[in-house]
C-alpha cells in the first residue's frame, strides 16, 4: 500500500509548457482523499518550487534543493534542512570561477529563500533566461527572491547557504562536474540534470548529507513509513537516488533512455501526456 508519494517537477508534474495537466491535478487530488502524503521532491530551489505547492494544496512539505530543504508551502514552516559548510561554499566559488563558471547561491532557509549571483557571462544564455524567469515568476518579491551582488565570496559570509548551481552547454559542465568532484573530495553532493537535446546541463553542488532520495527518506522516517509504502516517479538522474529509496520508482515516458532501461523501475506516459496520472490511476488508486 503506498502512503507516501513524491513527485519530481519539471519533466514529469508539469507537461513541456511549464503547468499542470488537468488529469494530474485530479490524480493528485484523489491520491491525498486515499490517505496518501504526496509532496514534490524538486532540485528547484523553495521559492521557485512554492507556487506549484500552493497551487496543488499539497498535504506534506516539499523537498527541494535536491533534498537539502523540507518546507511547507503554505506556511513556510522548516521541517529539515541540510546547509553547506562555509569553506565548501568558498572552494565550490573558486572552482567555479577557475573554470570560467557563473555561480548561483542559493540561501535563507527559514524565509522565502534568496538567491545570489555577482555575475553573468555574455554567452551564457540559459543562466539570463533563468535570471528573468525568477524575477517574473517571483512578482513584486522579485527585488527580494533575486539579489545581484558584488561579490559571492563577501556575501557567502553573511548567509545560510543551501545550494550552489552552475548551468551550461553538456560538455562544459561535464568538465566542470570532473573538476568539482576532484577538488572537492567528498565534501559536497555534486548532482547534474542533463537535458542533451538541449545542450544544456544544471549542476547542483549540495552538502554532502543531501539528495531527493535522503531527502525523501527524511520525510518517510517523520511519518514511520516504510520505502515499501513509498511512490517516487521521475525523469532526470537526479532522481535516481529517490527512486532507488522508493518501494515502487516509476520512470517518465519522456526520460532517458538510460533511465527508462533500469531494470527495478516502473515507466509510464510522458509528461505531456499526464503520465503522473496514469501512474497514480494504476499504483496507487488500483485503476487500469
């Protein structure tokens, strides 16, 4: 019987123009009048993630950060939260920059959350897309939500520091991933979203006692459910560590291949094609 349900974002919640299908939303619905505590289990930071939660009325915190923050929406209540070491910040800065890497710093765990960049390369696109994304989904809190700062290194000083991401073209940021792991040495998570039809890759560099898949546990532990109880559907690697937790791990149609080759997983439909729906229809409802 499944009792805990978590649900990546991008790619799987939400189809390819960035909202929630109808089905989802009803799926949704009636898996939490079944008893069941759903959340969604996002690498997107608690502020650019919230809106979906309140929209959803979901009856459990979300995980976001990848796992490093367990927050109510509606309340802004801190259920968990994993923080990077501020000399770990500081080396993930400086690698960043040797390599010509533009960083986002993620901080305010007990607020809204803020997130802090000092600069934007001219051909890094994605990162301004991004940029002008958060400051228009973010409203009148955009001043708030999006600091442009002088210097990270200074700023690092005077903030909680959750995560700190870097996003670019997928060879550029698998060197950038080699170089970070080395230098590094263990004292970080270092997790990528890798879209190749894109060209495009997000690393997520976290402390090191986080991911979805801790994350979720975490959560599972506070309500004494099992990994037998628990549903976790996805579609990027940085799922993985959360589907291997999950008693019943569903991949999305519109994943990897990689992904939707794993022996141990579930599939179902694509994103834009409300696979979570049918996900939930038929592990979790009991319907065909």
């Amino acid at each position: 019987m499944i009792k805990l349900l978590a649900l990546d974002l991008d790619g799987t919640v939400l189809n390819s123009q960035g909202q929630v299908p109808e089905a989802n939303r009803n799926a949704i619905r009636a898996a939490e009048d079944a008893g069941v505590l759903v959340t969604i289990a996002t690498g997107r930071r608690f502020r650019d993630a919230r809106p979906v939660g309140i929209e959803l009325e979901l009856n459990a915190p979300l995980v976001t950060h990848n796992g490093a923050l367990l927050k109510y929406a509606a309340t802004l209540e801190t259920v968990d939260a994993s923080l990077l070491d501020l000399d770990v910040a500081l080396d993930v800065i400086r690698l960043g920059r040797t390599a010509g890497g533009d960083a986002l710093v993620s901080a305010d765990p007990h607020g809204k959350g803020t997130l802090l960049y000092d600069r934007i390369s001219d051909d890094n696109i994605p990162l301004q897309k991004y940029i002008r994304w958060a400051e228009g989904l973010h409203g009148e809190d955009a001043e708030e939500a999006v600091h442009h700062v002088e210097s990270l290194e200074h700023e690092l000083k005077a903030h909680d520091v959750i995560h700190i991401s870097f996003s670019g073209g997928c060879s550029r940021m698998a060197d950038l991933q080699e170089m970070l792991r080395e230098g590094l040495n263990g004292t970080a998570t270092i997790l990528a979203t890798i879209y190749p039809k894109l060209d495009f890759t997000l690393l997520d560099i976290l402390p090191k006692d986080a991911s979805k898949g801790i994350g979720l546990e975490r959560l599972a532990a506070r309500h004494d459910i099992r990994p037998d109880e628990v549903m976790a559907i996805g579609d990027n690697f940085n799922d993985l560590e959360m589907l291997e937790f999950a008693g019943t791990p569903v991949v999305m149609g519109n994943a990897d291949p990689e992904l939707l080759a794993r022996p141990n997983c579930q599939t179902t439909l694509t994103n834009d094609e409300s696979g979570v729906a049918a996900a939930i229809d038929r592990f979790v409802l009991g319907r065909r």
